[in-house]
C-alpha cells in the first residue's frame, strides 16, 4: 500500500503568480462584501427601522470586511506592485483596515513630498506588508507610527510599534532577512511577504526592539524620481 505524504512538498512559486491568486480571490469576494453595504444603505434610505443594535454590527462588519479586503488587494494582489499605486492610497487602505482594530492606532502623517514620489514598482507593498507585519507584534494593542524621509537616493522609513506585552518572534529577523527556511503560521504571512519584496528590490529589512514595548522596523524604498 502506498503511503500518502501527510504535507505538500516545498515549491517555488512564481510572485507575479501568488499576485494573481490574491486578485482573483478579493475579485470574487469584493461583489457580495459590496451588497452587504449596499443593501444597509438602502435599508436606511428606504426609512426601515430595524434593532439599532443588530442593524449597527451588521453595517460595522460589511465595512470593516470590505477594509480587509481592500488592504489585502493591495499587499497581496497585483494592484499594489503596480506603479500606479500611490503612497496615499497605501496610507488610506491602512487607516480603513486599522479603524476596524479598535485596538490598534495608526498614526501616519501626510507628507507632500513623500505623497508626490514616484515609488518603484512593488515598494509600496513592501511598506504596506512591513506596517502588517509589526503591527503582529501587538498581542493586547497599542500604537504603529510610520514615518519616511525621502532623498534623492530612496525614501528611508521606519514602522514602530509600542504597546504592552509585544510578541516579537525570535525568528522575526532572520525571516525579515530571507536567512534560512524557517516555519511560518498565518501571523508571519506579512513579514514573509516583505522579506520577499526586500529581496527582489535589493532593500535590507532590519528589526530592532530597543524596549520591551517597543519593536522597529526599518528600510529604504527605492523611488523613480525626486524633484
């Protein structure tokens, strides 16, 4: 008798290929978290009067899913390795995604300048998957602040986060740095991501934790140009 493997053997898969399966799955999952709030709005519209409390969690949920699934297009699909995404657009999708983690305050300044670059392609992902990925490491909440600081020769950032209790896996910066094949769980899914992107766009990924409530995640996103 046979003996049927129990796990699937390791592949190597292609990004541009993984890019499409997330597209694919938000492309399907986007139409029916759409009419969920639509059909709220036109509940509303239509002056019905339904258990404010039920009503409220169903509008909550319908908008905090279709958050999640906008941020996931852009860290996962093939919408944000494009270079038509903008550093604002990066910067909204995570606002919407953390205003359904109540236990998670972003605070991320706009900046002009930095607003105004034009990213190579794929690094705005890698920043948007280095804001998930630390933001893993708060167990019972707290903050993530993202600041950049563009030059001519790339735009330097940093993603910190603070909070109690941090859960900062010892195999984070190895995983960061690409060095050797490590386990993965689904709460290292961003940080792999990242350390995939910092590879293929020759930026290094540091992490440093300088407290016990404090982690930090560094890089430099290459750019196109700068006026």
């Amino acid at each position: 008798m046979d003996t049927i493997p129990t796990s699937l053997p390791a592949v190597t898969v292609d990004l541009a290929f993984l890019h499409l399966v997330v597209s694919q799955v938000c492309h399907d999952l986007v139409s029916p978290i759409g009419a969920v709030n639509n059909g709220v709005e036109l509940i509303e519209e239509l002056g019905a009067n339904p258990d404010s409390e039920a009503f409220s969690l169903i509008a909550q949920s319908g908008q905090a899913a279709a958050a999640k699934l906008q941020c996931f297009r852009l860290a996962w699909g093939r919408a944000g390795s494009s270079s038509d995404t903008r550093l604002a657009d990066v910067r909204q999708v995570l606002t919407d995604y953390f205003a359904g983690e109540t236990r998670v305050d972003l605070q991320w300044t706009a900046d002009p300048i930095a607003d105004g670059l034009d990213y190579a392609p794929g690094a705005l992902q890698l920043l948007l998957n280095a804001v998930l990925a630390i933001a893993q490491t708060l167990t019972r909440g707290g903050r993530v602040t993202v600041t950049l600081e563009p030059t001519d020769s790339g735009a330097p950032f940093l993603v910190e986060a603070a909070g109690q209790n941090l859960r900062v896996p010892e195999t984070l910066p190895d995983l960061l740095a690409g060095r050797g094949r490590l386990t993965l769980d689904h709460r290292s899914v961003a940080a792999c991501f990242a350390s995939i992107l910092g590879r293929a766009l020759g930026v290094p990924l540091a992490v440093t934790q300088p407290s016990p409530d404090v982690v930090k995640l560094a890089g430099r996103l290459p750019i196109l140009s700068f006026p």
